[in-house]
C-alpha cells in the first residue's frame, strides 16, 4: 500500500490550494481519511477533517469553513480544498488512512490509522 499526497506549494494569504490524496493498494473509498498537518519546530495538530466512508465530515475548528473535504472515487483520490489560508496553515499536510471507516461522534481524536502518506509542504506567506 502506498499513499501520497501532492497539491502544496507557495500561496498568498487569503489564497487556495487544493491537496489530493491517492492511494495505491487499497481502495480509500472503503476508509475513513484524515488530514493533518505538523508545522516546523512544533508537534502534529489533531485531525483537522475526517471523510468517513459513508460520506460524513468532521473538521476541527481551526479548518472548519475554510477547508472542505471530499472523494473522487473514480481516480481513488481523497482532496482537502483549502481556502482563504492563513500564514499560521503553513505546515506539512499528512493523509491517512484510518483502520476503520467510521468513528464515534466526540471520538474523531481517537481514531487508529493503517497508512500515511509522505507530505507535502504547504505555505502561506507573502
């Protein structure tokens, strides 16, 4: 199984990125996705949104209306719409593939994850 994410780069505040994630291996559709980003000198944030196989959503409220996560089960690709980013979004963005496909509402944090991704580097200066 393999996962990687592509998509980051240089944007200005108030600018977009999209982040794809893709999978080879496995069939993401069947998982629960998180997004997570860890930012230089600092430890990895909690899940910043979750996909669960059904479909429902959950983003933490440093993301919440600003992010959007969504699937295109066609190309098995999991992608996290950033919008009107911040200087303080600059980081490594993570995927994963979490062990199950679902989880219990309050419980977002406690999800187990199979496979993670490489990174990629987001940042948001001017």
């Amino acid at each position: 199984v393999q996962v990687v994410e592509s998509g980051g780069g240089l944007v200005q505040p108030g600018g977009t990125l999209r982040l794809s994630c893709a999978a080879s291996g496995i069939t993401l559709d069947s998982f629960a996705i998180g997004w997570f980003r860890e930012a230089p000198e600092k430890e990895r944030e909690g899940v910043l949104c979750l996909i669960s196989s059904g479909g429902d959503l959950y983003y933490s409220d440093s993301v919440k209306g600003r992010f959007t996560v969504s699937r295109d089960s066609a190309k098995n690709t999991v992608n996290l719409q950033m919008n009107r980013l911040k200087p303080e979004d600059s980081a490594t963005y993570y995927c994963a593939v979490a062990e199950t496909g679902d989880w219990v509402t309050g419980a977002e944090g406690l999800l187990d994850y199979a496979y993670w991704g490489q990174g990629t580097q987001v940042t948001v200066s001017s």
